[in-house]
C-alpha cells in the first residue's frame, strides 16, 4: 500500500501524505473488500457514487479503469483518488509551485468530501489536515507529523464545527453537542414523547466517516438520518434531529418512533475506531436520554440495529464493547469522566486585575456573568485553576 500511494503521488503530482491522510480519515486505509459504505462510497479513498457525488464516475473517466476495478483493487483506487484529488486542484488554480505546498491543496480537499454546505467541508478538510499534523503510523503506511499551514480560503469564513458546542449553534436537547440540521426529507416532524413514547436507545455505526455521515443526512437523496452522530477520535457529538422528531435510523417504523438512534463513527468490521473517547462520550448521551425519558439502562433497551426487528444491517458489530459501553452508561465500573467548572465566581479559584471588566451581555456565558478585556501588548492576564485528583488516568 505504501508504494501504491507513492506511485500514485508522483502520477497526479499530490502530496503523498496528503494522500494518506485523507485515505485514513475516511477508511483508515480498509477497502472494505470493495462493499460500499452508508452513503456509496468505495474503497481505500472513498469513492463515491450516489445521486448526489460521483467521484468514482470522475476516477474511471480520467484513469481509464473501469468502476468494479476502482472499487475492489487497493491500488487502482488509490490511483483514482489521487486523479480526482488532483482534478479538483486544478480547478482551483494550483500551479505547479503551489502544489508543493500541501497547505494549499485545503480547497481540493474539502471538496473531495462532498460535502452539502461550507462548514460540513471545513469540518471534513479539518479533520484530514489534523492528521497531517498529528501523524500517522499504521502496518501499512506511516506519516510522519509535521507541521501544515492549512490555506482555508473561502472555505475561513464557514462556520468551525470543530469548535467548542457552546460557540456554536447549540443542541437544544443535548448542550454538549453542536446541532447540525439533517434535511427535513430524512425524518419525520413530530411531537415526542406526547406524540409517541420514547423507550429505546438505538445504536449504530456510520459505515463511514463523521464529516461524511453529517453531510450524508443533510442530503436529501439520503432519506436516512440519525439524532446523534459521534466522532470516533475525540467523542464529539453532533445532533442532527430534534429527539421529539422521529429519525429514520432503524428501518422499522414503530422502532423509529420509539427510540432515539446514535451513530457512530466507523466500520463495523475495524475495531480501530471504537476508541475510548467515543464509548465515554456516547455513554455520557445515551445515559443523558435514558433520565430524560424515564429508559431503564440495561440491554433490553440500549440496543444495536441489528436488535431491532426486521433489522438486515449488523451494526454495531461484534468489535463493539458491550460490557464497557454498558459500564461508562451506568457507572458500574470503569470510572466515569472527572470534571470540574471555574467560573469568574468561584471563590478562591479565578483572579484578574480591574482591567477586566465584568458582562452579562453574551447569551453564551456560564452562570449570571463574565469577565472580559481587550487585547494588549503587556502580561495582564486571567488565572484560574482547579483541584485535580491525583488518581486517574489522563
């Protein structure tokens, strides 16, 4: 793999770790054995072929190999991906000086992931520059970490959906998460719980990458959705319907009317991506739903799609931990995240001069106030600190 990655760097002219990065961020480096993931991508580079995107389409027409070839083969889809890579660049005017800078290839990146609007490609562009800069190192190809100076361009101006949930548009039902909207063709507007009962929690696996499966249930075409999406990397959790919506997640109508459905990132045949970030996170979720709603946390009613009646889909998969997802739900072993909050309030925990003033005026701030001072040239600074346990893990 490593040398069809450098063959096809050098063919097309692209960045090799470029290359790479965005191969893991999508597939971290799987085939899949040429099946296709939730919104019709294949192989290696996700090439996609839907009502929506046809990269695969646009891979064959400039590669000359055919479509089943650039789906099954590792090396003829790499080739692809590096040829429509390269496509997009030159639509976006790189020269062949610019080229050498894999900052500048930002443009052709976030419009690789075919992304429905500008923060959803930010968000995909992001997360492949950040394994560039965090580095990649797999049995099948390594990426040193370096560092990239990522050129945004317009792409600068949309919104930053990898930013804190609460400088963004917030979820209404989950304050942890960023809301993101689904399109209204991929779930039923209702009245939940008054409408329906909510007594199950659904989860699934994306088959496919975060920004990817945002971006999929905004597509109209998609006519899936879920409520929640989780980020396999660091637990982020993006909501994408109301819960007193009803998402079509489960292929089962009186399922979906009675349940609130959670993807997450990945493939259910690659245990890589079920980190322990996104169990804590999706366990911190699933319980949030389960108060709410009054939903036992045992297995009856936290279930998989492949429990639900009907189901033909396997998600989540026999790599996903049943026993530690169950624990960091209910707090019976394996500890539950340490958390503490500073606010400017906190006795004996924040200081800072006269120069800071004081606001309520921001509906983002925490509690009744904030503190606030304009940029300067001098150390007038902020403190605030917390009493951390010395026993954990961190």
């Amino acid at each position: 793999m490593a040398a069809a990655f450098a063959r096809a760097a050098a063919t097309y002219d692209v960045p090799r770790d470029l290359l790479v990065a965005l191969a893991y961020s999508e597939t971290h480096l799987d085939g899949h054995g040429g099946a296709p993931s939730a919104s019709g991508g294949y192989g290696v580079m996700h090439l996609v072929s839907n009502p929506a995107a046809h990269s695969l389409e646009k891979a064959a027409q400039i590669t000359g190999q055919p479509a089943r070839t650039l789906r099954r083969d590792d090396t003829a889809n790499i080739l692809g991906g590096a040829a429509v890579l390269r496509s997009y660049a030159d639509e976006i005017g790189l020269d062949a000086a610019a080229r050498k800078d894999a900052g500048r290839w930002y443009g052709a990146v976030a419009k690789y992931g075919n992304a429905s609007t500008p923060e959803v490609a930010r968000l995909y562009a992001d997360t492949v520059y950040n394994f560039l800069g965090t580095g990649i190192d797999t049995p099948k190809v390594k990426v040193a970490p370096q560092e990239v100076t990522a050129d945004r361009g317009e792409y600068a101006k949309a919104a930053d959906l990898n930013a804190p949930a609460n400088t963004l548009a917030a979820s209404a039902d989950y304050p942890p998460a960023s809301w993101v909207a689904a399109s209204s063709s991929n779930y039923t507007a209702s009245s939940r719980p008054s409408s329906y009962a909510i007594d199950r929690v659904v989860i699934h696996v994306t088959q496919g990458s975060y920004a990817g499966s945002i971006s999929w249930f905004q597509n109209p075409s998609a006519q899936v959705s879920a409520h929640y999406v989780v980020r396999s990397s660091d637990g982020a959790v993006t909501q994408m319907v109301r819960e007193k919506d009803v998402a079509w997640h489960a292929g089962n109508w009186t399922y979906n009317t009675r349940s609130v459905g959670i993807e997450h990132e990945g493939y259910v045949n690659d245990a890589s991506w079920f980190t322990d970030a996104m169990y804590r996170s999706s366990a911190a979720l699933t319980r949030a739903i389960c108060d709410k709603y009054g939903i036992p946390k045992d297995r009856s009613h936290i279930i998989g799609h492949n429990e639900v009646p009907g189901a033909t889909h396997t998600d989540p998969g026999t790599y996903w931990n049943w026993t530690k997802y169950m624990q960091y739900v209910t707090g019976s072993g394996g500890g539950t995240p340490w958390s503490a909050t500073v606010d400017n309030t906190t006795a004996g925990k924040f200081t800072a001069s006269a120069n800071w003033g004081t606001s309520a005026y921001s509906g983002q701030r925490y509690g009744a106030d904030y503190r606030f001072a304009n940029p300067v040239s001098s150390s007038d600074v902020a403190w605030y600190q917390a009493s951390i346990p010395s026993a954990g893990s961190y």
